[in-house]
C-alpha cells in the first residue's frame, strides 16, 4: 500500500450503494471474469456458524487503466481522497492486486469451512474500484461481525514485517466500533505472527500496530473493521514470502486464526 488504502463492499446489493461513491464509478465494474465468489453458503455447525465476515481484496486489477475512475475524490469524513488506487509491486512485478485476491480467495474457504458466510468487497480481479466508500458500505449492509482489508505495503525497501491498522476515532462517526476494532487488531496482529513468523513491521507502527484516521474504510464503517499490510511488497526477503503461494497459503490460515480468535 504506496498510496492510501481503505475500505468494504459487497458483491450482492451492490446497485444500491452507488450512491456512496458518487455517480462516476460502478461498482466493482467486471471484465469477463472467471467463477468468482460473492456471499457464501455455510454448512449449519462450525465455531463461526452464524458469523458474518466480509473480506476487502485491496485495489483491482483494472484501476491502472481508469486513472479518472479512481483518482475522482471522494469524502472519508477527514478529508478527500480518491476513489481507489492501483496499489504497489514487488520489484520482480508481481501486484498486490493480485496478491490481495489470492490471499483473500485462501482464507474465504477456510472461513466458510468454520461455519461463518463470507462476504468479498469485489467478484475478481480485473474490475475497477470499488470506491473506498462503497467498500467500507458494504460491510456495513452485511452487518458484519468482522470485515479485515488485505493490503500488501509499499514502503522504502530497507523496512520489512507487517502491520495491522485499526481505526483512530472520528467523534460522532466511528465512536461504537473503535474498542471493538482494536481486540480484532489485536486478534489479527496476534495470529499472524505465530502462523507466519514475521516479524512487527520495522518501519511503522508500534508493535505491530498502527492507528489512523485517513483511511475511508475505516471511518466510514460501523462495523469492526480493520486492515492488515501483510509485508512490505519492496522488501526482498517480505517480496520472496508474499510471491510464494505456499506462504501465502500460510497467511491465509494465520488470519483466520485470528479472526476465529475474535469472533469466539
């Protein structure tokens, strides 16, 4: 994440939150996609049975090719941002679109498996947007127990591990979820660690963590809602982990670790 990140959606009601994003960008706009998930059906018993969680697959794969679309400003309470950005890279070219698709295509089953029906903010990676706001309305229609963003970081090269944010408080807009968000950092922060062995991130934050107020899909949700930089996608040794799939399969299991901690 070079630039800034956020936000929520979900596939299903996604016409009638157009709205939240203005007029400009459809929703999730999808080019001749593959069988791709949206709200998932859930077997009746697990320890997730009747747990509502939405996943956020940062950016999309057709934002590079709609810099209008993307860069057209939107409102996150503290200021204006653009509707989405195109993310960052390794220096070997591998996308953290895609990497934030792979990784929430991972951990969706493994949910599901828990009992918990799952919800993605977009249905493949070759759309454009959605809009931050229209993410963070997503999770928000689906009321979810718990809606985690994956991003992957684009920092100076020499900082390397990962950081979860958790949502600073805008008064009056956020204020119900902020303690709740910060057990689910927490939860995230803790499970990530053990299942992946990064290291806290060397560059940012304290302990992993870091909270912030310049994120759309934070502010704007009233659901607990959090976002994880997975690594730092310019670091080497973060670059070699985040580019193997079985790594990445290992992320995948550690975040449901943590989300399994928080919702039980």
């Amino acid at each position: 994440m070079c630039a800034y990140r956020t936000g929520f959606v979900v596939v299903v009601t996604l016409a009638a939150l157009t709205t939240a994003c203005g007029t400009a960008v459809p929703v999730s706009r999808e080019e001749t996609l593959p069988a791709a998930p949206s709200a998932s059906r859930t077997p009746a018993g697990g320890a997730l049975a009747g747990k509502i969680v939405v996943i956020d697959p940062g950016h999309n794969g057709g934002n590079a090719a709609h810099p209008a679309e993307i860069n057209r400003q939107v409102d996150i309470i503290t200021g204006r941002k653009p509707c989405n950005t195109t993310g960052t890279q390794t220096n070997a070219g591998y996308l953290e679109h895609a990497f934030t698709w792979d990784v929430a295509n991972r951990l969706k089953p493994i949910l599901e498996k828990m009992g918990a029906k799952v919800v993605l903010t977009r249905p493949g990676d070759k759309g454009v947007g959605p809009c931050v706001t229209e993410r963070a309305a997503i999770g928000n229609e689906a009321r979810a127990d718990a809606v985690l963003s994956i991003h992957g970081d684009g920092a100076a090269p020499s900082g390397h591990g990962f950081h979860v944010i958790v949502p600073g408080l805008v008064s009056g807009h956020n204020d119900q979820i902020i303690k709740p968000s910060r057990r689910l950092g927490v939860a995230i922060r803790n499970a990530y660690r053990d299942g992946t062995d990064l290291p806290y991130a060397t560059y940012t934050g304290v302990d992993g963590l870091q909270t912030r107020t310049d994120l759309g899909g934070l502010n704007l949700s009233v659901r607990p809602a959090v976002f994880i930089e997975c690594g730092n996608m310019r670091n080497r040794g973060d670059a070699a982990k985040m580019s193997d799939p079985g790594f990445r399969g290992r992320m995948a299991v550690a975040l449901a670790a943590g989300l399994r901690k928080y919702l039980t």
